[in-house]
C-alpha cells in the first residue's frame, strides 16, 4: 500500500527548492491532484473500478510498460511503490522498482497533462536513484518517467561510477540550501505559481509593492508587509485595503491579455486555450425516462446521483402557495426537511467585510 508519510524535502519537491531555496508544498488537495493519486492507487493495485475510460486507458499503458520491461530483465524481481531512503538526506516512494542483476529500474507514473523534466535531469528521478543504489548496491540504474498523457516515455541509465557522487552533491546541495533561513529567495513565474509559501514571500511583496506604486491612486502601505508579522489593528486595516487592489490589477492583467491574444498579438510563453464548459442536467424527469428505459438503472440508484438547489426547491414551493403564504411554506418545508435529517447545514464561515 501507499505510504502516507511525506519527506521535509521530498523528491518530487526538489527541482522547485532548487530554483528557490523557500518553495513548499500548498497545503489541502485538488481535482487533478486527487485525480492523479486515484490513477497512482489503480496502477498500484491493479483495480481500475471507479475509473472512467479514459483513465483506465492511462493507467493500463502505464502497467503494460512496466510488465515488458519486467519481461525483458532475467531473474527480475518487482517491487510496487517501494519507500527509499536518498543518502539519508530525504526519503520517497518510487511507483515500481525492478531488480535485476546489478542493475535497477525506477519507474515513476506522472499521469498529467504536462511533460516533466527529462530524466536525465529529473531530481525527483536523481533521488530515487541514489536510494536504489544504496538499497540494493547494484551498478547502475535506469529511470523512467512514464507519461500517457503527454505520449511521452523519457528514460537515462546512471552508474555508480560515473554518476553517484555529482547526483549525491546536487540533492545534498538543494537540500541544504532549503534548510538555511538566509538562503536568497528567487521568484520564479511558473515556480511560485504552485508555491504554498507565495503569501509570506517578501520577495513577491516586494514585487507586488513596484505594482502599487505605479496604481493611480495612492494607498497608504502598512508599516509591515509580511502578514504574520502585523500585529496593530489598524495596520491591519490598511492591509485589508491593499489586499483587494493587487487582486482587482492582477484579474484586470488576465483579462486584457486575453482580449490580446483574440484580436490576433501573440505573448510570448502564452497560448490560447479552451475546455469545454460545465454540463448542466436539465429536464430530471425526462432524463429519469431515459436512464430508466434504456439502461434498466433503479430509482435508488438515480436518485444519489441527483443533487437539489435548496433555494430553487423553496422557490418552487413558495410559486404554488397562495398569497401571502409563501414565507410559512419555506419555514415548515425547512422545519420537516431539518427534522428528518433531509436538509442540513455546513458550518459558519467567518470572513471581514469592510463597515458601512
């Protein structure tokens, strides 16, 4: 099974902390994310239940791969998601590990949409090497990314002899640049997009900052930019009327350079996409008819598969009230709904708004 433990510095997280020494991690989770980690698990286990086809097509390219490059190594002995420890300076999980003799394969699945860094500069992949290395004292090991979404497969052998030491002396250098508080911050536009630590950053202050003194109107700049650091009120204050401005240019920033690309100019290291637009069930009666008729899917089954704006359904019950009537209907229709568990409510959510 997967090991949930996660390294101060994992190896997914080098590159990044090698092009600033303050990168981490953001906290919580995503749709691609959790996507991503579905796909590891399915790869993992072998169960694609719960998958949709075109993951399953992904994730079984991905496990074909590994089964012919187990097929081609004598003797081979297979370890799935296999935890690794890199010179004692880190530890991560490789997705598969084959041994042979001598030799090692490190296979990673990266199931996203964008192409990681060759693997004969991957850290992420350097790391898992080194640990193949100590672990089973083999000669040389082979790294491999596979991507299905991309249609990429990139690979690079490394051995002992020629690669260890360099590959030792990079990781341990990323590492102790990331664990020194004065290492120098370096603001990096693809780096700090996906940083968890962007809004404490003093250098992106600084940045934002230049922004605020060019703005027509001039605000009033809190005494202290970290936001951690602010402990007056009204220092705060003056922050919170900040906040809105860098939000307000940087949105105005996306939409006019979108309106750019339309009209036909091109910005360099930017292109014009789309995807598609959310679909929307309309009709539930009618689709009811049709998944019913067609598809013999039970009633039980349906209905979790519905979801209820609690608004439109007391819009709905107020239009069919007589006069005057409507606010009573909503009241008891929320009184029986709470009562039998039907309708409940997410916590409060606190947030400052400015007084009027």
């Amino acid at each position: 099974m997967t090991n949930n433990l996660h390294a101060k510095h994992g190896p997914s997280s080098l590159k990044n902390k090698e092009i600033c020494p303050h990168w981490e991690n953001r906290p919580g989770s995503s749709a691609a994310a959790d996507e991503g980690t579905m796909m590891h698990e399915a790869a993992e286990t072998g169960r694609l239940v719960g998958l949709n086809p075109e993951q399953i097509a992904q994730v079984r390219e991905c496990l074909d791969a590994v089964d012919q490059m187990q097929s081609e190594i004598p003797g081979c002995i297979r370890y799935p998601e296999l935890q690794v420890d890199v010179c004692g300076l880190t530890f991560g999980t490789a997705d598969v590990v084959l041994i042979g003799t001598k030799t090692a394969t490190v296979i990673d699945y990266k199931m996203g949409r964008v192409p990681v860094d060759d693997a004969e500069i991957n850290l992420q992949g350097w790391a898992y090497a080194l640990g193949a290395f100590d672990l089973f004292g083999v000669d040389s090991v082979k790294v491999v990314f596979l991507q299905p979404r991309c249609d990429l497969r990139t690979e690079h052998t490394f051995t002992r002899s020629a690669d260890y030491d360099r590959m030792r002396d990079r990781v341990a250098a990323v590492i102790e640049k990331a664990e020194d508080p004065k290492s120098p911050y370096n603001p990096h536009p693809d780096n700090c997009q996906y940083c968890g630590a962007k809004a404490l950053c003093p250098a992106l202050t600084a940045k934002a900052m230049m922004v605020v003194e060019k703005l027509p109107e001039r605000l009033e700049l809190p005494k202290v930019m970290d936001p951690l650091q602010i402990a007056e009120p009204e220092q705060m204050a003056l922050a919170l009327r900040l906040a809105p401005v860098l939000i307000d240019w940087a949105e105005a920033v996306k939409a006019h350079a979108l309106e750019m690309v339309r009209s036909g100019q091109e910005i360099p290291g930017y292109e014009l996409k789309h995807r598609s637009g959310r679909r929307v069930i309309k009709e539930l009666s009618s689709v009811w008819d049709i998944v019913h008729a067609e598809f013999d899917l039970p009633l039980e089954q349906f209905l979790p598969a519905c979801s209820i704006s609690v608004t439109s359904l007391e819009n709905a019950v107020k239009s069919v009230q007589e006069r005057g009537q409507g606010a009573k209907a909503i009241r008891k229709l929320n009184q029986l709904l709470t009562a039998e568990g039907l309708c409940t409510t997410d916590p409060e959510i606190s947030y400052l708004a400015k007084e009027r």
